[in-house]
C-alpha cells in the first residue's frame, strides 16, 4: 500500500539580543528632574526570519502621563507596523555575573496593529540603585530579549520514500566502541585502551610523529601516557573517532589541556567555547590561567574581558587576590585590558 504524506511547516528563528546602556545612573537621577518624558529605543535587530521582521527595545524612565514614576518600563515593539508578526519573548536584566534577573516572559503575541507588548513597571529605579554592583556593573545596564518568531505555515505533499543511510562517522564510532582490528595500546594508569594506528596518525600531528617515525611507540606499537586520567583520554579518542564528545563541558579544562598536548585543534575550540560559556565572577581568573598555561588564546582574551568588564566584583574574589604574586604577567594583561576598556569607554563619551 503506497502512503502519501502532506507536512505544514512553521518557520521558527530564534535570538538573544543585549542592549548595553552606559552611564545609567545618572540618566536614572536625572529623570527625577526632568519635567518631559524620558525614552531610550535600541538600534533595530531581527531574527532573520522569512517574514522579515524588525525590532527595538523601548526603555521607559520617565513618561509624564504615567503614574509610575518610581518605575522603569520596558517594551518590546516591532519596527514592521504594516505586517502582523507573531511572536513570544523573554525580557529580563543580565548582572554582573551573567545570571537573569527581573525575567518577564510573554506568551505568544501578535504585533501589527499592538506594535509593542512589555511592562509598565518593569523594575524599581531604587532597586538598581541600590544593587548597582550587581545590576549595573561599571554604571551599565544590560538589558536583554529572548525573541522567537513564527513565520507563516508552509504547505508540502511528499511521498518519496524517506530512507536512513549509514554516514561515515557511524562506522567509526562503532570501530571506536567495538576496537574491532585494533592494533595499538594507549596505557593510561592501570588502563590499556585499544586503538587504531592509521586513524591516531591520520588526526593527530603528534601521535602520527610516534607511531609513524623510528621510536618505542612505533616499534613497540604501544604508548604510554602519564598526565593524562584514563577517563579523558577515552573522551580524546572519542573524538578523534567521531568528532563529537560526551558531556563536554563536564571535563572541558582536562580536554583542552589533551587537546594542546596533541593537537587536535577542533576539539581544543569546541573546549574554549564550553569554558567561555561556563565563565563567571568566581571562577574566571581560573579560566584565564587554565587558559594561558594551554595556550588558548582566544579563551584568555574573553576572560581577560570578562574581568575587565566586571572588575568590582571579580578583585573581592581569592583567585584574583593571589594573581598578581602568582602570575604578574596575567596581572599586567588585565591592567591593560582594564585600561583599553576605560579608554574606549572615554571615546564614545566625547
């Protein structure tokens, strides 16, 4: 019996965006004063999406018809006032530590005819007054959209015969797993683990340089390593094999320190983008010494940044008050990054 099959497809593209307001106590003391109405809208953005949508951020501070002048409201609106969009978002503060405060989440909304949707009373001027070093790090205020947008549904018919192929890296996890025709022992500790000489060398310039030029590990068709924990080197050979790792960000600093050792320079990136994701005021001079020491620039660069940006918060912590008798040569890169930020920060304000 054939089967035919008709789809509906939505379209659904998604983005964060971050609008960063400087000098924003200020503008919050200032509003007190001023007589008129007070509105900040961000530059345009948009997701990309078939529709071909356009938004801003509209922040509040003072609206002279309001009643909440102790309140600063918040808006989401559509650049598109001529189209109906739909749409949800998610609209909230990022502190100093990158966690979300005063989250507000919409359902799905239609703009076009409403052009925006936010809230009023969004947040207490007073309350980022007095929490200012959480929520206003170096007198900024960063604030964010989570928005997704639903395209029109498309209509499809299609009754050709859906068929799963076997790709190549299914072969080669399954080698990977069986060690079916292995003919080299990585000893790890205790542990011998199995492998395939052509497909070490084929991946990695060092271990290709051992297991292919006259020395023990070619010779004796073994090798043994001694800084490494068993554990992570099966997750190396897990990604030498397939190109993928499981629960990377669990053991992300211990690969990207095997990743160096024997470059693999796609699973070193993969581990500095799991690092900088994972980045926080407590453990950021950590990242940026892991950083250095396996010489992951563009992860000692963003931590670096990241410091800079949230120096207030991040000099209370132990790890920064040790660095500067630890490591001064890290010590003399924040100064400067610190000092770049200052003196871009001065620029704009001229």
């Amino acid at each position: 019996m054939n089967i035919n099959r008709g789809y509906s497809r939505r379209e659904m593209l998604s983005l964060t965006y971050e609008w960063k307001i400087e000098e924003f106590t200020n503008l919050i003391k200032s509003s007190h004063n001023n007589r008129n109405s007070i509105t900040l809208r961000s530059p345009l953005f948009s997701t990309g999406a078939k529709v071909g949508d356009s938004w801003y951020l509209k922040l509040i501070l003072k609206n002279k018809k309001s009643r909440n002048a102790n309140y600063i409201s918040v808006f989401l609106e559509t650049n598109n006032k001529n189209k109906e969009i739909s749409a949800k978002f998610t609209l909230y503060i990022l502190k100093n530590d990158r966690l979300k405060y005063c989250v507000h989440e919409s359902d799905t909304k239609i703009f076009g005819y409403d052009p925006d949707w936010g809230y009023s009373q969004f947040i207490e001027k007073k309350k980022l007054l007095d929490g200012s070093k959480d929520f206003l790090p170096m007198d900024t205020l960063t604030l964010c959209v989570d928005l997704t947008v639903f395209g029109d549904y498309e209509t499809t018919a299609n009754n050709f015969p859906v068929k799963s192929s076997k790709h190549i890296v299914d072969d080669f996890k399954k080698l990977f797993e069986s060690k079916l025709g292995s003919d080299v022992v990585l000893i790890v500790g205790n542990k011998k683990i199995k492998a395939h000489k052509s497909i070490l060398i084929a991946r990695s310039p060092i271990l290709a340089a051992m297991f292919t030029q006259d020395m023990y590990e070619n010779l004796n068709s073994e090798a043994t390593i001694t800084d490494l924990d068993p554990d992570i080197v099966e997750k190396m050979l897990e990604f030498i094999y397939t190109d993928q790792v499981t629960d990377l960000d669990v053991d992300a600093g211990y690969l990207l320190e095997a990743a160096d050792k024997y470059q693999l320079q796609k699973l070193k990136e993969l581990c500095e983008e799991s690092l900088s994701r994972s980045i926080t005021v407590n453990n950021a001079v950590e990242v940026m010494i892991l950083a250095d020491r396996q010489n992951a620039q563009d992860l000692m660069d963003y931590a670096a940044q990241f410091i800079a940006i949230n120096i207030t918060s991040v000099i209370e912590t132990d790890e920064y008050k040790n660095i500067e008798n630890k490591n001064p040569v890290l010590s003399a890169l924040l100064i400067k990054k610190l000092a770049a930020i200052n003196s871009d920060r001065g620029q704009r304000l001229k």
